[in-house]
C-alpha cells in the first residue's frame, strides 16, 4: 500500500524538507477501521478524506466518518489522527469518549472520494481523457498531501478490494496538471478540468510551460501544447527538452507548425530542427519562406554557419533626435515582450547605417528630458554578415553584451544576434 522515501516517482514542486515519506492510495484507506486511542475502542469506518484547495497541492484537513442508520458523522481533525497503519486508522481519544463533531462544510474544502472518484478528466479543449478511479497521496511529516490522480483501470480494481490483481502500469497525473476550477465546480459536475486555463497560460514563462509539458505524456501533453497560442508555443517550444520536441512537433498538424515556426528566429529553427528526424526537417523546410529556409539549409549542413545566417529582424530603432522620453514612449508602444528589447538602435538619415545603440538599462534611469544623443554609445561594436558563428561567439563572450547587430560592409544593419540564440544553438552542435 505505501512505499517510502527512497521512491523513484518524480514529483514536482514538493515542500522542502520532506524527510522520510510515504504514498498512499485513497482507494486503500477507504473503510479502513478507526480506532480512539487503542484497537479495542472503534468508532467507525472512513468514509472520506476532506482536503483544502491550495497551491501546489491540497492539503488533507480531516478524515470524515459516517455511521448511517441515523447516526451522526463526525469529523476528525486531521492534528488529531495519530498514525495510519495496515490494521487502521488511530485518532487521539476525545476527553470523556465524547464522539467527534458532525461534519461541517468549510470554504475551501474538497471530500476525495465524494468530489473526485468518477469523474472524467478533460483536456482544456473539452475532449475527454480519463476517468479519475483514485486518489494518489504522500504522507510526510505528519502531513498528507494530494499530489495525483490515477486513471488507471488498477485504481478501479483497488477500488473493488481487487488491488492484487495489478493492471499493467498506474497512470498517475500530477495534481499540479489536473484540479476542479473550484470546490462549488466539483460538487456541480461531473468533470474535472486541466487546471491552467487559456489566460493563465500566457502569463507564464516558456520555461515553466516546458517544464510543466515535460511532466506529461500522451494526450494531457498534446492538451496542454495545444492551448497555446502560436508566440506561446513557439517560446515553449525553444525551452523544451529534445525528447518533448520531437514528440511536440509529431503531433502538430502543417498549417499550426507553420504559424508556430513563423514566431522563431533562424538560429531557434536551427537548434530545433538539429534533434529532428531528418525527414520530419525537410517537410518543415518546406513551410518556410524561402530565404530562412535557405539559410537554415545552410546552419544544417557542413558549412559553417556565418552571421547572416543567423539573424533576427526582431529589434527597435529610435531616431538619434530625440529624447529619452520618446525613446521610452517608443519601447512601451512597440508590443514587443519584455525579454526581447535589451537594446535600442540609432539609424543614420538613410534609415540603414548603424549609428548608435542605446541600453536599455540606460535609458530606464536617465532624466526624461535628457538628449538621446547623450546616452547613446557610438561607434557600436557589431559583427560582419561574413564572420562565423565561432566569431559571433567570440564577441559575446569578450564583450558580455546581450545582443549584437550584424552589419555589411557598408555598415548597414542586416539584423540583431540574441546571446541565447547563438550559445544555445553552440550548445547543441557541441552535443552532435
């Protein structure tokens, strides 16, 4: 029934400082006897365990006890459950062998069993899943914490008193995955949803979403990939491990691949396209404007890659006379991400020559009123449309800039380098 610490379960998010642990089986617990103090006082049988929604995981509050025939129940405050063993569940006596209150409902409670056992799970497109046939819990510190639910036809066994006869694997989905909306929705339907809706997910950086897509499998990944709009999916994308894009881009139907693909950079296409089967790279290929797949073409082959290759049109421009005001009017009017603009560029009259380029840090703590021209740095350090990607890393690494602009011979600009686009894609032609 329980395993301790030493499990090989991945679960994320955890409290720090867990200690020795057990994972426990709702299904298992389920009219297990309870006893007040010794094995001779009985009181009764679980019937529930009542938990509080919050983050990450809820937290179980008490253990709910029914008698039936009129009796009736009590609520058992889970401070006074003493130890869960194989025999039965041990709470701390009442003074007076008093029975324990009745059960009364709270803001933020959930019952298990009465709230979750049956329930099928959907993907936040409303295409069913699974059904929830048990509650995974871990046991720690005196604390019981849910962190899955099993959808596996062995919850439905142990649920029947039939645990024995195991059923190829458990399918265990994190709670951090899958939760009601809200305690009133649980009680009201007969669904569970994925619990990050559409607009939380753009709050959340691409990190976090790869990392939360690396957590699943099958449908609840193609669910959760397939929520996210096309700049979403392409940031998510870039932080995902190799396994999770190649099992991302199997399943993405061309006219989608070909809108997320437009929201990367050559050099994030690159990277992306190395740990691709070589098949799967030239139908995508295929879906590119013709000069980026010319230059990705040119990345994936055995030349080396030169700047131009590797450029991203993605940058601001300010005029040289203006102030710092209109510099900042002109970065909080452009819709671009935060993480984007790291620098702004001066054009010359000819809206092509770099002239100067100005921090963005900079610009941030210099009076409103003070000249553009005073807090741009020219001439700008920037790297030849013909200089390799080993050059290209050479300057990032002697100059620790966040962002270089690529330029011709006459110095006029072609495009901007990002430093996670050039070191990450060295990282992965390191790991070829």
């Amino acid at each position: 029934m329980a395993s301790t610490g030493s499990s090989s379960m991945k679960i994320p998010d955890l409290p720090a400082g867990l200690g020795n642990y057990r994972f426990l089986f709702l299904s298992e617990l389920l009219k297990k006897p309870v006893f007040a103090g010794k094995v001779t006082d009985r009181i009764g049988k679980l019937a529930d365990m009542v938990v509080l929604l919050r983050e990450p995981y809820p937290e179980v509050v008490g253990i709910y006890i029914e008698h039936g025939w009129g009796v009736p129940t009590e609520f058992v405050p889970w401070e006074a459950v003493v130890k869960i063993e194989d025999d039965g569940i041990f709470v701390a006596p009442r003074p007076g062998g008093n029975p324990y209150p009745p059960f009364v409902d709270q803001p933020g409670w959930l019952m298990l069993e009465q709230h979750l056992f049956g329930k099928t799970v959907l993907d936040m497109d409303g295409r069913q899943v699974e059904v929830v046939n048990d509650v995974h819990l871990l046991l720690a510190r005196g604390r019981v914490l849910v962190v899955h639910v099993d959808t596996s036809f062995n919850g439905f066994l142990r649920r029947w008193g039939l645990g024995r006869l195991r059923w190829l694997s458990d399918d265990l989905i994190s709670w951090k995955f899958v939760q009601p909306l809200s305690v009133e929705d649980a009680a009201a339907t007969d669904k569970v949803n994925l619990s990050v809706t559409r607009s939380q997910l753009k709050e959340l950086p691409g990190e976090d979403l790869a990392d939360a897509l690396e957590e699943l499998t099958g449908k609840e990944q193609e669910a959760l990939f397939s929520a996210l709009d096309e700049e979403k999916a392409a940031e998510t994308l870039v932080e995902a491990e190799p396994r999770a894009q190649r099992q991302l881009m199997g399943n993405l139907k061309k006219e989608r691949a070909q809108r997320i693909l437009s929201e990367m950079t050559v050099p994030q296409l690159a990277n992306l396209f190395s740990v691709l089967p070589h098949d799967d790279v030239e139908d995508l290929l295929a879906l590119l404007p013709g000069d980026d797949a010319e230059r990705l073409r040119g990345i994936l082959s055995e030349r080396e890659a030169k700047a131009s290759d590797l450029i991203s049109q993605d940058y601001l421009v300010v005029p040289p006379e203006g102030t710092v005001a209109d510099a900042l009017a002109r970065v909080r009017g452009s819709g671009r991400e935060p993480g984007s603009i790291s620098y702004l560029y001066s054009l010359k009259e000819d809206g092509q020559t770099l002239l100067g380029v100005v921090d963005l840090r900079a610009l941030v703590v210099s009076p409103d009123d003070l000249p553009l021209a005073e807090v741009m740095v020219s001439p700008v350090v920037a790297a030849d449309a013909e200089d390799t990607q080993e050059e290209v890393v050479a300057l990032f690494e002697k100059y620790h800039y966040r962002m270089i602009p690529v330029v011709d011979q006459a110095d006029r600009i072609l495009g901007v380098i990002r430093y996670n686009d050039i070191m990450s894609n060295t990282a992965a032609r390191a790991k070829d």
